[in-house]
C-alpha cells in the first residue's frame, strides 16, 4: 500500500498572506475535531433548518403525511434507511442472554468485527530504525520507523521516561482527526519549534496541553504514530508546493488552512477508492495500533502487563477498538466518541461516521457501545461532553446506560465508568485529570 495515495485533486494556491493571532485561532476553531467538514457550519445549518409550513387546506381526504424532511439530513429517505437497521437487539451484543462466558462471547464478536474490516495484514517483525534520539531532561524523545506489515512502515515518536526503574508502563496516545491533516503525531507532543497553528489547536481541543509529553513525565513509556492519511502519511500531490512537502517552520497559517481543506475535500475520493481496492480505512487504522503494541513489546523498556491507551475524538475510537481488538491493553480512556448508531443515523451521519470509521455491515451485529464492551474484563473510561454536536446525546446516555450493564453481567461493574462533562467536543485539562486517575489505577498501579 502506497504511503500517499493520489487524487485528481488539483493543488491550491501557492502563497497567501500570513494571519493574525486571532485570525488563526478562528481557523483552529472553524477545523471540527473528528471531522472532514465543519462541524460548527453543520450543526449552525441543521440548527437555522426552517419549520416546515403550515399545510394549506386540503379538500381530498387522503391526509396530508407528516412534515419529516426538516428533521433528517436524508429527508424522505430515512423511512427505508431505518426500516432496514437493527433497532435494539444487536444479535453479538454481550447482553443477549445465550452470551454467559466473556471469553467464548468475545472470540464470535470479535472475529465478525475482524472479518467486517476486509484488512488481515500478515505478520511482520518491526524491523524498527531510530533515526534521531534527543535528550530533553527528564525523557527522551526517540524518532522511530517500523513496519506493520512487510510493505508499511509507520512514523512514530517514542517518550522514554528517565526516572523509570524498571521496565515502565506504556501509553498509546492516539491522536484525533480534527480536520487537521498537516500534523498528526505532533498533535500530542511537546516540542520547540512548535507551529502557532498547531500550538492553538491544542489550546483549543487539548487544554493547551501536550498529552503525550504529560504523560511521559508521568512515568510511562509513551509512542504516538502517524495515522494513515495524516503527518508524515498525508496526501501528497505531484505538483505540491515545497511548503505542504516539507512542512517548514513558516508555513503560513493560510498555506495550512488550505491543506488542510484540500484533505478534507479529498477524504472522501480516497474513501471511496480503498474501498474499491477491497479493504477498509478502518481496518488500516485499527490494524496500525495493534502492531504499535506488538512494537512496543520488542522494547525492554515496557513492562508488557501495563499497557494502556488514550484518545480523544476518532483517537477515542480508535483507543476502543484498540481495547476491544487486542487484550494487551489493560485500560482505554475514550473521549469524544460513544455513540449508537441507530441514534446516529437521523442527523448525525454528516458529523460523525466518515470512511475513516466505516466498518461495512458492522451494525448488523454490534452496536458501538457492543464493540466497546470486547474491552472486557480491560477497564474502561468514557468521556464525553453534553455540547458535543456529534453525537445524538439521549443516544450517548443509553451508550453509558449499556455499558454499565455488560459490566455488571462480567461482574466487573467496578471496571467502568462513563463520565459527561458540560463541555463540547475536547479533551480539556479537567477530564485530562480523571483520564490520568484512571491509568494510574488500571495500569500503573
């Protein structure tokens, strides 16, 4: 698989004037975490969406059908769309009453949501190359590639705390979609040379804080990899100005916004074209941050008995599907991303499920908070804000509602917890501080 597919998108301009402080933070603000589109253009419009008008009066006695096409962003389309979904009663869901044993129930779930990927990447060794080491006081940060599979081969930093005694607990830290596809690793690390584009989105969506470096200080072993689509694996044109190649220290914040649209643009092409060649995004995705784990235990430095994982927005998904693909994991903190899908589907479609989600037929069987529950017995954090305009929030209540049941059926209700905060889509410095509890408790301890 190439590192950078190529589109029939044409290149955007080639300079642009520089933008205030101001003016970039309204751009950061504008990108919409876990999106390709603009989530706050999205939910302004579904929001302004008019009233249907009053029915003139009507002779026939044929009764005038309900006003529907205001409330789906499908319009008269939903009727058929919903009459062909699962309703409630996901047939793998862990509460259906013949599922008693967790191991068998995960070993036929998990390998339907193996099989719906549509990607099975042969095992490979890592073949891993430090290409730069940097000490920066209390860690060090390594620049590492590897292989997930004998053709890919992945960017990542790794954070090796010093005060370590011992091989260390370990983090992934998985980082978010944002409509930010210039950067992708860089997102949760600290480093010096730091773009202002990039410092604001992490003030905006992060606290202001590199969660990655945070956690290395904290005593784990922490690795960050590109995304498939994202960094060092962006889409990359022929004709592509030396700027968007080279990623330099002055890029202009309209130089970035424009990448950053064009990715956005092209997502969808690419999407489209994966799933022509016969496997999923998702299944790319998903399969990266198991062989990051399979990386991670090549390292004396890991004690292979505490792993965890973070992510918020499509990191938080791809920290759930992490915990539910590989029981490696010992804990995963999601944040920004519970949501059922049969809730989803009215007007939240637009938002929040994109080709790099898709899992084709996935929703026959299990529910999303069903896919969460493979974590089991593995703890479990769900976090996610009441303003989030993603996600159909009676739909998220029920998601928390759901999990608390197939934990307390694993009798591990204590291995649980989901968390609303009034906030809307971030991973903000408070929930931070419960995330970081949480791994100190499941993993670290």
């Amino acid at each position: 698989m190439p590192p950078h597919p190529k589109t029939l998108v044409s290149s955007a301009a080639k300079s642009s004037p520089k933008l205030t402080p101001s003016s970039r933070r309204r751009f950061v603000q504008q990108l919409g975490v876990g999106l390709g589109t603009s989530l706050a253009a999205t939910a302004v419009a579904d929001a302004a969406a008019p009233a249907a008008p009053a029915a003139a009066p009507n002779p026939s006695p044929v009764p005038t059908p309900p006003p529907v096409f205001n409330l789906t962003t499908v319009g008269s389309l939903l009727p058929f769309i919903q009459s062909q979904a699962v309703k409630k009663d996901f047939p793998l869901s862990y509460l259906q009453p013949q599922f008693q044993d967790v191991p068998a129930w995960k070993k036929q779930a998990r390998g339907k949501l193996l099989e719906l990927l549509q990607y099975s990447p042969p095992a490979c060794e890592p073949r891993a190359e430090v290409v730069e080491r940097v000490d920066l006081g209390d860690y060090v940060r390594e620049k590492i590639y590897f292989n997930t599979t004998p053709d890919v081969r992945l960017p990542a930093y790794l954070l090796l705390p010093k005060q370590a005694k011992g091989p260390a607990p370990a983090v992934v830290a998985l980082h978010d979609h944002g409509g930010f596809y210039l950067w992708g690793k860089e997102k949760l690390i600290e480093h010096a040379d730091e773009h202002p584009v990039l410092t604001d989105f992490k003030k905006t969506y992060y606290g202001g804080r590199s969660i990655a470096t945070d956690l290395v200080r904290q005593g784990y072993v922490v690795i960050v990899i590109d995304m498939f689509y994202w960094g060092e694996r962006r889409l990359l044109l022929d004709d592509d100005a030396a700027d968007w190649r080279e990623r330099p220290r002055d890029i202009t914040p309209e130089r970035i916004r424009l990448f950053n649209q064009r990715s956005g643009q092209s997502e969808y092409l690419v999407g489209r074209t994966v799933l022509a060649a016969g496997f999923t995004w998702s299944g790319v995705m998903f399969w990266d941050d198991v062989r990051t784990v399979d990386y991670l235990l090549t390292r004396k430095e890991v004690d292979p008995q505490r792993i965890g994982c973070v992510g918020l927005s499509i990191g938080g998904l791809r920290a759930c599907h992490l915990a539910a693909l590989d029981d490696r994991i010992k804990a995963a903190v999601v944040v920004g991303w519970m949501a059922s899908f049969p809730r989803q589907l009215p007007r939240h479609v637009r938002s929040a499920i994109g080709f790099t989600k898709l899992v084709p037929g996935l929703y026959r069987y299990l529910d999303y908070p069903d896919v969460a529950a493979l974590a089991l017995p593995s703890a479990l954090l769900v976090i996610n804000g009441t303003k989030d305009g993603l996600f159909d929030q009676p739909g998220v209540r029920e998601c928390f509602e759901k999990l608390t049941a197939c934990y307390q059926k694993a009798g591990l209700a204590e291995k649980f917890r989901g968390h609303h905060y009034d906030t809307p889509h971030e991973f903000n410095t408070e929930m931070q501080a419960e995330a970081w509890a949480w791994l100190r408790k499941w993993v670290a301890g």
